[in-house]
C-alpha cells in the first residue's frame, strides 16, 4: 500500500528558499503570485494492507522523523 | 577527566575536537555512532560536520542513531553534553535543548569569525570566565535558530541563552547577527545547564596559528570547572 505525506513549514516560520523562488517566477512574468512555500513529498510503500493501520503508521513516521513540529505541518493525503 | 567524542557518518569536526580536548588535558576517546555504550566520561561532545550528508533535516538521522539513546540518558541524568555546529543541530533534533536550526537568512554558507557574548555565567560551562566576549569560527548552512514565541519566553525566564552573536563590544544587535538567528543566539542550554549547543566552533580556535586563542580560554576554564 502506498500513502503519501506532504510536509509544509508553518505560517509563521521564515521560508527564504521559497522567497527566491517568488522572486525568480515573479522575474519570468509569472507576476500574478502572491507567495510561494516551499515544502517536502514523500511516498512511503508499506507492506501494511489495512490502510486505517497504514495511516497510523505513517502519522508515527511523521511525529517521530519526517517533520519536525516545531516548524513543520505534515499531511497524509492518500493511501492506495 | 575524561571526555568522548562520538563520530557519525559525515561528522568532519572530531578529529579537531579530539585535538583540542588533549591539548587542555582531557583524556578523549572516539566513540562510533552505531556503539552502544559510551566509556565513562565527564563530558561527551557532538562534533560538527554533514551527518548522514544533511539528509531529511540537518542533525535528524544522527539524533536517532543507536549512541544517542546512551548519550540522552546520560543528559537526563545530568551529564555535560555539549554538541557544536552540526552537533547542536543534533541535540535540537533530539529535544535536548528546545528550538531548531533553520536555513541561513540570506541562503548562504557562513565561513567566518564572529564575537560571541556570554550569556549566562551561572553553569558549568562559563562559569569563573573572565571574558565577557569571544572571538570564534563559524561555518555553517543552517545555523538560523528558530523557537516559537512561548518557548522563547521559557527559554528567557529559565535563563537558557548561552550565548549571543555581538560585536567586539559586547553589543548583540541585528547588525551583528550573521544568520537570521532569534535575539541574536548562538548558543542555548537545556533547563538544567548541563547540555549546551552552539553553532561556534571553539575547537578552531586553540593556537595562534589558527587566527585566535578564545577557544583555549573556554576549553582551560572548562575543565578546571569539572574539575
């Protein structure tokens, strides 16, 4: 089963990556933006069928390695 | 007394830190991450470098490797642990001390000396210091420390800075500050005092040779206090 986790920075937290980003697109003509965050994707294959158990699972990567909650949100968003 | 330094995979700075730690009297030893005991030791030392190459986060592999469940008992029950660089990265990952380190403000590497104020005199670590002010080395990619505003309260009241990016002077404003760091911090302890991380590296600094002897003062004062 395969389920995915997108990691973002939160509001608060400064992202200079993702303003150089901004600043690079706004450059190339793409001035309609208002800000761009940039964050991490991960797709984790697990031999774990019961995609209820999965999730579980995956909600303990996060906590415990994935994201680091002082500054970071993590999302589950699907499993397969 | 008795030191270990403990190697992780990309760590760059132990061999520097083992120098430095014989030099003012220290008998060091080298301890692999993927030990898990630690020899008897009055101090351990994180060392600076890219563990497991930055992976993920700077410091967050390391900090679940199977030496850090000895080296964090040995913190909880009271025992100097001091991570440097790429070694407080570490200790924020553990939870050891509070916060994290993020990119650098300006996204760009920082090689350089700077000044540090001590902070806090009240501990192990500076206590019975004369200086005031240090010139250290650092050399970093993320060393930008973060904490949220109620940790940066707690951090205040329980008098954890340690240390702060300022001027020859002693003056620690945003001028002064070469990462974007909260309040100027260079280095923090947990609440009882006995960890310590920094993003300086005082190893650097043991000879005149390499541009400065302030480390010399930290490390001579250090263990005459654990002593």
């Amino acid at each position: 089963m395969k389920i995915s986790v997108i990691i973002t920075l939160k509001k608060d937290v400064l992202d200079p990556q993702g303003k150089v980003i901004h600043q690079t697109l706004d450059g190339m003509g793409f001035n309609d933006i208002d800000s761009v965050r940039q964050g991490k994707y991960f797709e984790i294959d697990t031999k774990e069928n019961d995609p209820m158990k999965a999730k579980d699972r995956v909600e303990q990567m996060c906590k415990k390695l994935l994201a680091n909650l002082v500054i970071e949100n993590y999302k589950i968003i699907d499993a397969q | 007394m008795k030191s270990s330094v403990i190697t992780f995979p990309g760590s760059n700075c132990d061999r520097d830190m083992d120098v430095a730690l014989k030099k003012f009297g220290f008998k060091n030893k080298m301890v692999w991450h993927n030990d898990s005991e630690i020899p008897k030791s009055d101090l351990i030392i994180l060392p600076g470098g890219f563990s497991y190459g930055d992976y993920l986060r700077c410091g967050s592999m390391a900090s679940k490797s199977k030496i850090m469940k000895s080296v964090i008992n040995f913190a909880n029950s009271g025992g100097m642990v001091m991570g440097i660089c790429n070694g407080f990265q570490i200790l924020v990952e553990t939870g050891l001390v509070p916060g994290v380190l993020l990119r650098n403000k300006y996204l760009e590497f920082i090689c350089k000396n700077v000044f540090v104020k001590i902070n806090n005199k009240n501990n192990t670590y500076f206590k019975n210091i004369d200086n005031d002010v240090l010139k250290l080395h650092i050399a970093h990619n993320e060393g930008n420390y973060f904490c949220t505003n109620d940790q940066l309260k707690e951090i205040e009241d329980n008098e954890q800075v340690a240390i702060k990016y300022c001027n020859k002077d002693g003056v620690a404003d945003e001028q002064f500050n070469p990462n974007g760091s909260i309040k100027n911090i260079a280095g923090i302890f947990n609440k009882e005092k006995n960890v310590l991380g920094m993003m300086p590296h005082p190893e650097r600094m043991i000879d005149p040779y390499l541009s400065g002897e302030d480390g010399s003062i930290f490390f001579n004062n250090l263990i005459n206090n654990l002593k």
